[in-house]
C-alpha cells in the first residue's frame, strides 16, 4: 500500500487521533501518579488508594481518551459502531475494576492507620470491622453497577428482558425470591457494620463453640474455634439468632472456679493460698478476686473462686492456675478433708457395732 493510498484512507486521521491520545492518556498517568503519590503521602489512607488504583488507571484513562476519539469520528466510518460499542464496554469494564481497587485500597490504608495488634485495640477492632465490611458491601454495589451497565449497552437484551417480564410475572417472582439470601446477606452486612454486634477478633460462643471472629465477608462470618476449627455462618445468624459476645464492651472478665471439699475442711487457709495463688499468677489483672462457700449438700461443700484477667484467654490459664494450685495445696497440706463418702456401722438403735458373734447366744447368723 503506497503512502498516497494509506493517507486518504478514511481511517487514517481517527487512528492517528487515537494513537495520539493513547500516548497522552499514558503520559497524563504517569506524571499523575508520581505527583499523586508525593502529595498523599501526608494521608495514609488517600495515599494507600492511589497506589492500589495504578494498575487499573493505566487501562482506563487510555481507554476514556479512545472513547473520546471515536465518538468525534465521522459517523460514516466502517465499523465506528461496532468499534465504539467494544470500546464502551471496556471501559465500563475498567471504570468498575478502578472503582473497586479505590474502596480496596482506601479500606487498607484505613486499617493500617489502626492496628490490632495493642493491649487495648475495642476502637482498632471497631473500625476495622465497619470499614472491611461496608467496603465489601461497596465493591458488591459497585459491581453490581457495572453488570448493569454492560448488559444496557445491549439493547436486545433489554427488550428481551422487558419482553420477558410483560409476558411472564412469574419470572419476576423467582427472581426476588432467588435473590432473597444475596439482598438479605447485603442488609445483614450493614447492620453488622453500624449495629456492630460482632467486630473483627471479638470472642464469641456460638452454637456452643468458643472462638474469635476471624474474618466477615459479604456472605458469611469465619469464627476460629479454639481448636484451629472454623465455623462458617451466614451474616444473617447474627442478627437473627442470640450468641455471646465476651467483648462486646470489655476484653475484661470474670472468671469461676469451683471445687466441692468436706465439711471439716478450714477456710482460712484456703482464702490465704487463692490470694497467694491469685497474686503470683501473671494472668491476674488485679482488680478483684475472692472465695465463698455458695453451695452445701449432704456430703460436701461447694466452694467458689472468683478472678479477673484482661482477656478471655487470660482468663481460662489464671483459672487453671488456681484449679491446679488449689488442689495442690490441699492434696499436701490438707488430705484429709478432700471429699469423702463416710460408711458408719451399727445397729437399729444407734448402738455401736460388735464384732461378728459377741453378745450372742448362738452362732453368728449366716445368710443363705
């Protein structure tokens, strides 16, 4: 092809125009990103989203400029249609893809502004909690938006759609009722990122399973069971269903021990080795702890130890701390008053026992 017939082809210009400003696209991108990227880096969460959006910008501002060159083509070009129509839809595409690498990327600089990893991290986890899960319910959103954009691009699909819905309501109700799990699950996930029953690490006991909230999804909650087990749940569960949360307000807790010993067993003793129990123990938060006699039966006497510590996981090692510690000392120093069952022999009328014929006339009697 000479280079006569190439420049009075009727694409020549339009090509030229969008080779153009492809490369302008390319270099708006970069000069942006390196200024974006030093004017952010006051901001961590701003500066977070910029570096995450990089890889998704360099697709889509390309992309925009070539939209722009197409619609100022002349209409009579062979394919424009076709050309503008694909180009459209990957830019939707890439429109989307940016806006979900922006929630991404804003979520994690937000996170990493508030680490969990301290003592007292209820606020850290709060936050946490709300930003994973409306930046999930965003992106979910977000997609959704530009599902429904790419199929209104098509217009068979929309008068096969509208067609469809005129001559079959029925297909309208399977729809709703289909997508029921996924609305509720979206209405669910913003309850639990306003509400807040659950947050990011908080303890809970669900479906009699001790465990801490590992991850919140979309669609599901991850509890990691003290055993390394995890157990899925549906984001619905924890609206719908009681659960314990053992850090709703405070990681701090109280904790029980209990022990049965005999009537004849000395308290003073006791009380002196749980306070040295208690005090020694590094799990002990020192705001409070005490023994008292809360039951009593016919053979033995409930005793019971309070603790605090500041976690849950604190709690139960300084309650097996003083389990342990307390039946030590009493299996040394106090043997004797661990429980018993007493037998006690005599006759009808309280006498004390004799030995087998004593007192008798005639030979023992001897059963059959």
């Amino acid at each position: 092809m000479s280079a006569q017939t190439l420049l009075s082809h009727a694409w020549f210009g339009t090509a030229l125009g969008a080779l153009v400003a492809v490369g302008g696209a390319l270099l708006v991108h970069r000069v942006g990103r390196l200024l974006l990227t030093r004017i952010t880096r006051p901001m961590p969460a701003i500066h977070a989203m910029v570096l995450k959006c990089r890889s998704a910008a360099r697709w889509a501002l390309p992309l925009l400029a070539l939209q722009l060159v197409w619609q100022a083509a002349p209409n009579e070009l062979r394919f424009i249609d076709s050309v503008r129509h694909f180009n459209g839809l990957l830019l939707i595409t890439a429109t989307t893809w940016l806006a979900v690498r922006a929630i991404s990327g804003f979520t994690e600089g937000v996170i990493s502004q508030h680490p969990a990893d301290v003592e007292d991290n209820l606020n850290a986890r709060r936050i946490q909690t709300q930003a994973r899960v409306l930046s999930r319910t965003a992106m979910t959103l977000v997609l959704m938006a530009g599902a429904a954009l790419l199929l209104m691009t098509f217009p068979g699909a929309r008068q096969v759609g509208a067609s469809l819905l005129a001559s079959a309501g029925v297909i309208g109700i399977v729809a709703g009722l289909a997508a029921k799990p996924v609305f509720s699950n979206l209405i669910a996930g913003l309850q639990l990122a306003l509400a807040q029953p659950i947050r990011i690490d908080d303890v809970l006991v669900v479906e009699g399973e001790w465990g801490r909230v590992e991850e919140i999804t979309g669609t599901f909650v991850v509890l990691r069971i003290w055993d390394d087990r995890r157990l899925i749940l549906p984001l619905t569960y924890f609206i719908e269903k009681p659960f314990q949360n053992w850090t709703r307000s405070s990681a701090q807790l109280l904790g029980s021990v209990f022990f049965h010993v005999d009537y004849s067993m000395p308290l003073a003793p006791l009380r002196a080795e749980v306070e040295r129990i208690v005090r020694a123990a590094p799990g002990w938060d020192g705001r409070f702890f005490n023994l008292q006699v809360t039951d009593a039966t016919e053979r033995t006497m409930q005793l019971r130890v309070l603790c605090t510590a500041a976690s849950s996981s604190l709690a139960f090692d300084l309650r097996c701390t003083v389990r342990e510690g307390l039946i030590d000392f009493m299996q040394r120093a106090y043997p004797q008053h661990l429980p018993k069952l007493r037998l006690e022999g005599g006759d009808a009328a309280g006498a004390p026992a004799t030995p087998d014929g004593a007192g008798q006339q005639g030979p023992p009697h001897r059963p059959r």
